[in-house]
C-alpha cells in the first residue's frame, strides 16, 4: 500500500509541475482533466469483481441494490412501511386535486380565451378540448399499484442482471435535497429500461416516486399502459407544434407539481432514447417549462440532478442496429412485452446509477439572468427572456456533459473498440494487448474503467466474451470471431445490410467510449492529414473549429467553450501523446504516431458518412426554377444512405457505419447548421435543399481530412435503389 501510495504521490507531483509549466508559458491549465488517471479506476482495489468478497454488496463508491432481494422476501419487502422525505412545503394533493388544480388556473383559463377568440368555437368545446388533453396526460399514482409493480420489477431485475450498482453518497445527497427543495430528475437514455430502473431505486431507498414525463407510445399497451400511469408516469406529445391550448396544459400541469413539491419530476433532456449510445443533442421545451417558475420568482430555488446509467449489455442491442439502418422499430405493445419475456432468461450482467452532484438553478443564475424583467408581467403568460433561453440552452449540455462524466465504461466498450477494425477476427493475446492500451489512454483522460484491479486481463476478456456470446466467441485455436446478427423478423436479409448490423452492434459500444476521445481527435485529424512540416496555432485551432461545428450533433460540446476545450486536449496530447509543439508552431512530423493515428481512425466514419452526405445533395437536380430540388430530410437521408451502400458494394470505400441513418441525419443537420443546407415548410412539412457554393466548400474541407473515392457526380435512381457514377470530368 505504501508503494502504491508513493507511486500515485510521484505522478500527481509530475502533473502539477506540468501543469505550472503549461501556465507559465501562456496558457490555460487544464482544469477539468483529470491528474494522471491512474486513481481514475477507483475500483483497482478489489482484487475480484464479486461483492461478496467487498463487504457483501460494495464496491467502490457503489452499493448493490439487488444483493438483499436475492435472500429476503420479495412480498415482505414491496409491502413494508416507507417512511419518505417530504418537501417541507408540500400541501398533499391527490393526483385528482392536481388535474382540478391546473383545470382552474389564470393558465389555462387565458389559453381557451384566446383559442376561443382566434378560432371562433364555442367556449363549451374549447374547455372540453382542454379537458380532453387533462385526461390523457395527467399520472394516477397510487402506493397500491406501486407497491405491486414493485414487486414484478425486482423479479425481472433479479433475472435480468447481475447486479444494480447505486452510488450511496449521490442518494443521501437527494435526500436532503428533496425536504429542501423542488427537484428535477434528469437521467442519461440509453434504454427503455431507465425509467422503470430510476423508479425502482427511489422505492428501495425510501424515497419518493418521480412522476416521469412519458411517450404517448406507451399509452396505448393494454394494462401495462394503465400500470405505467398508476405508478406516475404522465403523458406527453413528442410535438406540440404551436398548440397553444396544449401548451397551457402540459406546462402549469409540469409546475404545478414542481412548485408544491408534490414529488420529483423526471425527464429525458435529450427527448428520446439513443440508438447509438451517445448523448443525443439536448431538447430544451420541458427543461423551458421546469425552470420558468424559478425564473417568474414564484420559487426560491430548483434542484437539477443528472443521473448516469451504464448498461454492461443493453437489452435493445439488435433492434437498434437494424433501426438505425432504416428497419421500423416494433410499435410498442403488451402483446410485444410478453413476446420479450425469453430476455428473463439471458444474462444483461451489471447496471451502474450514478447520482450526480446537485446543481442549484439559483447559483447557476446567479449573475446572469435578471428576474425583475418579469415583474409587470403574469406569471401565466410564457415570457422567457434572450438570457433566459440562452442559460437554458447551456444548462441542456452541461447536464449532458455530466452525464457523460459518470459514465462507466465496461471492458467490453474497449473490445469492441478493437474489434471494429478487425472484422476477419484477432487472437485473443493480441486482443489483449490491444485493450490495455486502449484502457490506459481513456484512463487518461479521465474515463472510469469498470475494470477488476487484480484480476488477469485474459480473465476479464473471456468472462466479457462470455456475457456477449451473441455477438462475439473465441474458437479453438483462441481466435475471437464477430457472429452474424439475426434479423429481428427472421426474414432474407441482403449480406451488405447483414453485415451492417453486425457491425453497428460493435459500433454500439464502441460509441460509449466516443465522448472521451473526441476533443483530442479533433487535433490529431487536423496532424494526421497535414502535409506540411509544420503548422501554426492559429491554422490548427481554426480546424479545431471547423471540425466541432461538423461534428457538434454527433457529439456534445459545451457553448462557448470552444477555445478552452481545444486548450485542454492539446495540453493532454503535448504532456501525454508525443504531439510537439516548438516555438509555437506544430512539429507534424514528429507528433504524428500511434496516438494521433488511432485517435484519427475512430472519428473518420463520421467524417465519410457526412462527405456521402454532401455528395448526394451536390447531384441532386434543378427544379423549374433552376433551384436545386427540395426533399424531405428522410428522403434525403435515404437516398444518401443508398449512395455509401453502392460505394461499399464495389469496394470503393470500406466504413459500414456510413450506412446509419443516424450518423447521415445528424451530419445534414450540422450541414444546415452551418448555412451548406436550407430549410422550407411546405404544407407543414420541413424541406431541405443545399446551399450548393457553401455545401461545395464544407465537402472540399472534409476531403482534407479523409481519404476519399472521385465522384464526380452521383445520380440516384431511388426506385431502382441504384446509383450511376458518371465517369471523371
């Protein structure tokens, strides 16, 4: 212990004189960088990955909340006195008091006037509307249903998973939270599971029940739906548009739970599940509605927890690699639920909940926003000021950002960052070494590896082989081999599409890793492509740029951080990467290695799928006008969906990823983010057209980067799903 002691003691000394140094020549310290990762691991300690050998249920900073349901009564445990914070304002309602409550606002009141005046119907009708939209939206939490449903979840957790890691200081300091102030739950979405899972824990811990903010899909599930509602789960519409009697509805039905305190309210910031297992870009109407009471004065303060769920397996993994090629997901339905039971029977391994530390709307206003400006105003009348949206809008990411910070990373995340490129199959020795290498650098960067401290690497790789024996297996000759994916409905499948989703499955979890590595590969694509022998700051810094405004729907960056986080990964490659930087000009030559090659080769799909992107709305043909023709964005993401799998068909490019539909629609949405693509509504419905010198320009920039196939023109004949490559000019 005193030589680990002393070891970490040395590198944390070494990294604060690095870091006087960096400041002493100029520059910004890193600040939120990790020291030398090597207490990053914070479960090294346990010498195996079994509770029972750390106190029974610990490990770390994590406490296993399945361990006593696995040796005490599940009926005992479900039916037990709970005792649960309240919010020291709190006057009890019934959920029925609740919907009476928000029936008879200034609200709502003002909102079926003015539909009345601006519609002319019958003010009888408009409230009936209103009514209406009440009914379907509003929970009926009741502590019967719950305790029943408590009693189904903890079976299906106990078969589906080994264990459900909580961190216990996160619960306490919600605890505490809750009797002071109202709180707002905003976990990570990575599965349908979250918020059964979320709902779960604050049963076990004496808490009490969030009201979660759900899709109308689950609505229609017969029973499960009805279940789902009795255990506080609301309603809502994915798209209000501007419904302005909805709008009143849902959002005084949002705050008035928030402002008495009636119980947590908890919703996804990123609006939907993530396919692909990165944060998604952050939706910003509910968070809008949440915060305007705090912003109107009608409440002190307001408490935003952001909840990280890591997922050793994800239970969706098939269904997600074949939606994100276009595949229609199954609709949602009880029948569809029971034809899922044989998952009970597989093993999803280990869920991590991290708790993240509480954020004080107050202290993050404070300074920036002036809440006089709504004095003179109602308070039912949605009024948000320029500053208002705006520290709503960064609120949306830093909460994303942090989710990403708590993420736990398993050893199979950094396998299938290996496997990935080794299709054809790798020793499992080689795998091995491949692995630690990889694990050293995300540790360095501040990645929490869920990795067991002295257990054997080959130990770990084959007891994560074993949990993902679906997608990967090692032969006799200890070769690991990717296994085909069968398709959700058992239907002839073309082999490039087949191959797609084995390899998008791999991709999956290779995605939770992404988030750490982005801001330095940045860099190294602007290094790895330069053919010069140097290059300055300021050229570099300006790629760094151009880079994060292509990649910033794929990946979430921070507002306004731009140049501090290119400060920070620099810093992490110039101290720990070999990139060498000599009279303030970038030695190319010198920085170019392992690093910088590997973390390039991770980001260029995406560089690809956008370039594929651009290329098909380059061909895209004139209207009458002269104009180039506009189509819908899903058109437009099919059709260059179709161009990558001509390309991979005659082996002219070899990236799989390019055919997610996912990557395609988020690099046309950052297309026409930076003014290369324009949008129009045409009978309520959004078209796209390029901005062709702008988007020729974005394409010719990306080519820098990348190495590409000459296509001149493309040509795509929809019908046919074929594509004419014209010959060179």
């Amino acid at each position: 212990m005193l030589k680990v002691y002393l070891q970490r003691t040395r590198k944390n000394t070494n990294n604060i004189c690095r870091t006087l140094e960096f400041v002493l020549k100029g520059a910004r310290p890193l600040t939120n960088l990790k020291s030398n990762m090597s207490d990053q691991s914070r479960n090294s300690w346990i010498k195996q990955d079994n509770p029972r050998l750390v106190s029974a249920r610990q490990k770390d900073i994590y406490e296993d909340i399945l361990e006593d349901r696995r040796h005490s009564s599940d009926v005992v445990w479900s039916f037990r006195t709970r005792e649960e914070p309240k919010y020291k304002y709190n006057k009890p309602r019934t959920p029925d008091e609740i919907r009476k409550h928000v029936m008879h606002s200034e609200r709502v009141k003002y909102a079926v006037e003015k539909v009345c005046s601006e519609s002319g119907l019958p003010i009888e009708e408009v409230w009936k509307q209103a009514e209406e939209v009440m009914q379907e939206m509003s929970h009926n939490l009741s502590m019967g249903a719950i305790r029943g449903f408590a009693m189904f979840m903890v079976k299906v957790l106990k078969s589906l998973f080994k264990r459900v890691y909580v961190n216990t200081e996160g619960i306490q300091k919600v605890r505490e939270m809750l009797v002071e102030y109202p709180v707002l739950l905003m976990p990570s979405h990575r599965s349908y599971f979250d918020f059964l899972l979320m709902s779960y824990v604050f049963y076990s811990y004496d808490l009490p029940l969030p009201v979660i903010a759900a899709a109308m899909d689950f609505m229609g599930m017969k029973f499960f739906g009805w279940l789902l509602r009795n255990s506080g789960a609301f309603y809502i519409r994915r798209s209000f548009g501007d419904d302005m009697l909805y709008w009143a509805v849902f959002t005084e039905y949002v705050q008035s739970q928030l402002v008495n305190g009636d119980h947590p309210i908890e919703f996804y910031v990123e609006g939907t599940r993530s396919r692909t297992s990165k944060s998604y870009a952050p939706k910003f109407g509910m968070l809008s509605a949440s915060l305007e009471p705090y912003f109107k004065a009608h409440i002190p303060d307001i408490m935003v927890i952001p909840i990280s769920i890591s997922y050793d397996k994800i239970l969706e993994e098939t269904l997600y690699s074949y939606e994100i090629l276009g595949v229609p997901k199954p609709k949602e339905s009880t029948s569809g639920l029971f034809k899922a039971r044989n998952l009970l029977s597989e093993d999803f391994g280990n869920v991590h909940v991290h708790f993240g530390e509480p954020l004080s709307i107050r202290k993050y206003t404070d300074g920036k926003v002036d809440r006089s400006v709504h004095s003179l105003a109602p308070r039912y009348i949605a009024s948000l000021s320029d500053d208002e949206n705006k520290l709503i809008q960064n609120l949306g990411y830093k909460v994303l950002l942090l989710h990403q910070e708590h993420m736990v990373i398993s050893p199979w995340s950094l396998m299938a960052t290996v496997l990935v490129q080794n299709k054809d199959g790798i020793k499992i020795k080689q795998l091995e070494k491949e692995v630690e290498w990889i694990k050293r650098q995300a540790t360095n960067l501040g990645a929490y590896i869920d990795w067991p401290g002295n257990e054997s690497a080959d130990a770990v790789l084959r007891s994560t082989l074993t949990l993902h024996k679906n997608i990967a297996e090692v032969d006799s000759e200890d070769v690991v081999h990717l296994l085909e994916i069968q398709h959700p409905t058992r239907g002839s499948q073309d082999e490039l599409m087949q191959a797609a989703a084995q390899h998008l499955i791999i991709t999956l979890y290779k995605n939770q890793l992404m988030h750490i590595f982005v801001r330095v590969s940045m860099v190294t694509l602007s290094i790895n492509s330069c053919t010069e022998e140097t290059m300055s700051m300021n050229e570099l810094y300006s790629k760094y740029e151009f880079l994060e405004h292509l990649l910033n729907r794929d990946f979430i960056f921070m507002p306004d951080s731009t140049k501090q986080d290119f400060e920070n990964a620099m810093l992490t490659l110039t101290h720990n990467c070999g990139v060498v930087v000599e009279d303030g000009l970038l030695q190319v030559k010198k920085s170019t290695n392992k690093y910088t090659t590997f973390f390039s080769q991770m980001f260029e799909p995406f560089l690809l799928g956008y370039w594929i992107a651009c290329k098909y709305m380059l061909s895209m043909h004139n209207d009458a006008h002269g104009k180039p023709l506009a189509k819908p964005p899903k058109s437009i993401t099919k059709e260059s969906q179709i161009l990558g799998s001509r390309l991979l068909r005659e082996g002219q490019i070899r990236h799989l990823e390019v055919l997610s539909l996912d990557l395609l629609s988020n690099g046309i949405n950052s297309l026409h983010q930076m003014g290369a693509v324009r949008k129009e509504k045409r009978d309520n419905q959004t078209y796209m057209f390029p901005n062709t010198v702008k988007l020729t320009a974005v394409c010719s920039e990306i080519e820098k980067y990348i190495d590409v196939p000459h296509i001149p023109e493309a040509i795509i004949n929809v019908s046919s799903k074929t594509v004419t490559i014209n010959a060179k000019l």
